[in-house]
C-alpha cells in the first residue's frame, strides 16, 4: 500500500509529465502557446475532478477513531487491563462521558448488571455469545443493550487490546416481554378454565395438562405422562376408552364420551371428554385438542331423578289403583240405585191386592236392565283406567238424556226439583259408548241437583238441552245452585266441594269426552248457578260401515234404527 505522504509527490510528477506531452503534441500540430495554455487547463481540470476533497470523503476511512465514530451503536475500544482507549460520539453523548475522558460512572450502569459490563472491558470471563446490559441513558431510564466484542491480538496470540459495540435492543425487550405477558396471561387463562385441557401430538401422545388437571390427579404433566392417562380410567370404562380412542386417532374423529376418572383421594368422577383434532392444508392431523368436564353432579341428579321418577311411578300406580277403586264406587251407584227403586216399585206391587203381577213384573225387569248396567259401569270404569278404546256404536243422545231425567226425576221426587228437556228432535244419531255418555250425563245432572240442596226460596231447576251444529251434537246442563268458583279446576280428580263428596265423578266425566275426542266445558251462570256442557263429534256416524251396526246396541235405539 502506498504511504499517504508519497500520493503529492505522485500526483506532481504525473501531472507535470501529461503537461509536457501536451506541449509537444500541440507543438507538432502548430497550434502555439495558446493551444498549450488551453490543453494544460483542461488537463488541470481533470486531475481537480478526480481528486477532489469530495471524491476522497467517499473513501472508507482509515483513521480507526473515525471508524469507531461511524459504528451505528456504542461503541469504544479498551485496553487489555479494561480502561476504554476511545469511544464513538454516541457513546460519549448517552452514557454523558465528557470530552477528553473516557470514564463511565459506576451510575450509568444498572447495579445487577455493573460487573458484569466490567468484565467485559477487561475480557474477564469473556464469551463470543453477546451479552445483555442495562445503561442509564440521557432521559433518566434504563435501557436495554447487546454487547458484542472483540479482542485483538498479535501475532503471538497475546490480546493487547479490544473493541466492541452496545447495540440498541430496546424494542427487542419489549416485544419479548409483550410475548411473556401474552404467554402468562394465556397460561392463567388454561389454568383457570373450569374443566381439564389437555395437548397431543398426531399419535395421541399428550404433551400439555392445565393445572386443574394437575390438581385433580395430584401430579405434575410430567408425572402424569410418565405413569399414562389410562391408570386413571375406570377398570369398567377403560376397554371402551381406549379401542374408541385409538380408532378415533386413526381415522381423524373427534371423541366425545363419557367416562369415569379417577381423583386423586381414591373418588371416580363421571367427565365428559370431547377431543377435536386439528388439520394441516392437507388434511393430515397434526394435534389433538380436549377438554374433559366435570359431569359428575349431573349425572348423579339424573339418578336421582330417575329413581324418583320410579317412585312417582310406582305411587301413580297405588293411585290409580285407589282412583279406580273411588270412580267404580262413585258410578256404580247410580245403576245401584235404580236397582233399589225398581225394588221397591217391586214390592209395593206384589203387596197389592190383588197383586199386580204385570207391574211388578215390570219393575223385576227393570231390576235386572239395571244390575247389567251396573256391572258394565265396573267393566267400562277398568276399561278407561286401562285406556282401552270405548265400546261405540249408533245411539240417539236423546233417548240417553230422556232416561236420565226419568230418573232424576223419581230420585228426588220429593225435593220440588223442576227437571226440563229441552231436545232439538233432528239430532242425529252419534257414534259413542252408550253407558259411558249416560254416566257423563247422570252424573252433571246429580252433580247440579246436589248444588242446589242450599236453595231455600230459589225453587230448585235443572234445564238440560241438546242441538246440533255442523258435525258436532252438543247437551248442555243448567242448574241454579250455588254456582262455581273455579271452572277449571272442578275437573281434577279429587277435588270437590261436597262434604260427601269423592271428587271423582267430573274427572271421569272429562276423561270419557276426551275418549270420545269431544269436549266437555264448565261456567258460571251470569245470576246464579252453573252450566256444563259438553260436545260429540257426529261426522263418523253417516260412513260407519254396515258390519258396525251390528255392535251391541240398547234396545230403543235398534228400534229406532
């Protein structure tokens, strides 16, 4: 290389020589000392251009302080005993080194971190793995920095000195303290998750638990992956657990399925594991995602509530049993009671004199029609407790209601009951259970009668009607009682406001119409009393087939047919 202070020399003598060639070239061509002066010009010019202070900035420097001042960092060089020899004017301005000093006050740096930035000076315990410090800077605050460093050494290996730079990290720091923020915060939000989540890789194999799942199992991940999962499925849960597991895994399939796991004080709890796998771009699964949930308190209500239904299930039963055992009690006595009248019309006609044989013959056949009734009120009472179909047939809604009131009328003959019929005469005939619709007729009517036992100047009524509208036969009882105070609620099995009652009676009452998918009602007259009417559908009765006629019939309706 070519010392700096030869270059003038070098430059002189070149330019002198291209200034004589010059001379002569123009000589020869005849152009004279003006041609001479204008070519030395030019040439002067040219060697001006080439070497100009500009053009020999842009040269890399070769003063080592000027390329310490141009390192982007704190930079300096020290001797080998650790005193700094020089450092850039970055340096010198942030950590407020006077000029002429190269002494860093002990303040500038970070007490944890002040020997080890020593060390580093003087190459004690040096390392080429960068290091980190923290220097107090101009604005009052510690910054973050990376040290690199460097020794130099002679040609026998001996350090003599060393140079180095403290490069800025600041922002490095705060982003990896954003990411160690964002990774705590993450990790408390796993851990506090009311349930168990747990990691593993494509096979299966787990690689994560939250500490909830720690806590549970009373171990640590690596515990628990050490001893496997399956130690603490239930022995009666564990074939299942695991050929579902593993054919899942094979094929991709979430799981989810109950299972019991097993705490760490000796207690199975019943979980729910729902396990999700996640997909590359190609469809391969790469990981595994699982949550197991605590099921154990629901499972043990659903048991609860199972066997508590098994109980309800069992008193319904006893309670049918006594409902069945009221209702035969509570309607077999009307057909009872016209067993004990047509038996007194009987006696009273044998003891006549002479007898009248005719009549009382009469009365016995009645005797007889009644008990047969009474037996089927029994059969058809177990035949709606069973929820079989009712026995339909043809029947004139008129003729049942005309029987009831001939009836209600010798019953409580002596009250001063007034009983009306009124009956639309074009009714047409119905398909219906004949001794079930007189029972639901019979027993409104009694039920209106019994109301009206308080009246004492109100003169005691029952007005019953029937008419038909479209397809629907419609039967309406009035009395003038005591009137109701809930509607609704006189149709429930027990109720009743009778001090003799059984409550029984406007239950079955419903659960006949229902049979029938018709419609029984009750309401408050406006001034006194009640109605209760209820409503049959007629539109089968036109296309019943003729095999259906031949049902048992009552014999006034055959021969009305």
């Amino acid at each position: 290389m070519v010392e700096k202070s030869v270059k003038p020399l070098i430059f002189t003598a070149t330019l002198s020589f291209v200034l004589l060639v010059s001379a002569q070239i123009f000589s020869f061509f005849g152009t004279g000392t003006l041609g001479f002066v204008v070519a030395a010009i030019v040439v002067t010019t040219l060697a001006l251009f080439f070497y100009s202070p500009g053009r020999r900035k842009s040269r890399p420097p070769n003063n080592p302080r000027n390329f310490v001042d141009s390192v982007p960092g704190l930079a300096w060089t020290a001797e080998p005993d650790g005193q700094i020899s020089s450092m850039n004017s970055r340096m010198r301005e942030f950590l407020n080194v006077p000029q002429g000093s190269f002494v860093v006050a002990a303040t500038s740096i970070h007490p944890e971190d002040r020997h080890k930035t020593f060390d580093l000076w003087t190459l004690r315990n040096w390392s080429e793995k960068p290091g980190t410090h923290r220097l107090l800077g101009p604005d009052g605050r510690y910054h973050w920095f990376r040290s690199v460093v460097q020794p130099i050494r002679d040609p026998n290996g001996v350090i003599i000195s060393s140079w180095g730079t403290f490069i800025d990290i600041g922002d490095l720091k705060a982003a990896e303290e954003a990411l160690r923020s964002s990774e705590q915060n993450l990790r408390s939000i796993l851990d506090h998750i009311p349930g168990h989540l747990a990691t593993a890789d494509a096979n299966g194999v787990h690689d994560y638990c939250n500490r909830i799942a720690e806590t549970f199992y009373g171990h640590t991940f690596h515990e628990l992956n050490g001893m496997g999962f399956t130690r603490f499925v239930h022995p009666d849960d564990l074939d299942g657990y695991i050929s579902e597991g593993w054919h899942h895994i094979k094929n991709g399939i979430p799981i989810d399925r109950p299972v019991r796991l097993l705490r760490h004080d000796g207690v199975y709890r019943w979980f729910r594991i729902r396990i999700n796998p996640a997909f590359d771009d190609n469809g391969n699964v790469v990981r595994w995602y699982g949550l197991h949930s605590d099921i154990d308190d629901e499972v043990k209500t659903l048991e609860n509530l199972q066997q508590a239904q098994d109980k309800l299930a069992q008193a319904s039963e006893f309670a049918g049993l006594a409902e069945l055992a009221a209702s035969i009690a509570h309607e077999v006595n009307q057909p009872l009671s016209a067993v004990v009248t047509n038996s007194e019309a009987c006696q009273v006609w044998l003891s006549a004199d002479p007898p009248n044989l005719m009549r009382a013959r009469t009365s016995a056949d009645r005797i007889v029609r009644d008990a047969k009734e009474a037996a089927d009120v029994v059969r058809r009472i177990r035949e709606l407790f069973a929820q079989k179909a009712p026995h339909k047939g043809r029947i004139s809604i008129n003729e049942i209601i005309e029987d009831v009131v001939d009836l209600i009328r010798k019953k409580y003959a002596s009250r001063g009951l007034v009983v009306s019929a009124k009956l639309d005469g074009g009714m047409p005939l119905i398909v219906a259970d004949r001794i079930q619709i007189q029972q639901v007729i019979f027993n409104i009517a009694r039920n209106g009668v019994e109301a009206m036992r308080t009246n004492r100047e109100e003169p005691m009524s029952l007005d019953i009607s029937s008419h038909y509208a479209g397809n629907t036969a419609i039967v309406e009882i009035e009395d003038n009682g005591v009137g109701l105070d809930d509607p609704h609620k006189v149709f429930e099995p027990f109720f009743t406001t009778k001090s003799d009652g059984m409550g029984m009676g406007l239950s079955i009452c419903r659960s006949i119409i229902d049979a029938h998918s018709g419609r029984l009602w009750a309401q408050a007259r406006p001034s006194r009393g009640a109605l209760f009417a209820f409503e049959l559908p007629i539109q089968d009765a036109n296309s019943l087939r003729e095999q259906e006629s031949a049902e048992i019939l009552h014999p006034r309706d055959i021969e009305r047919l």
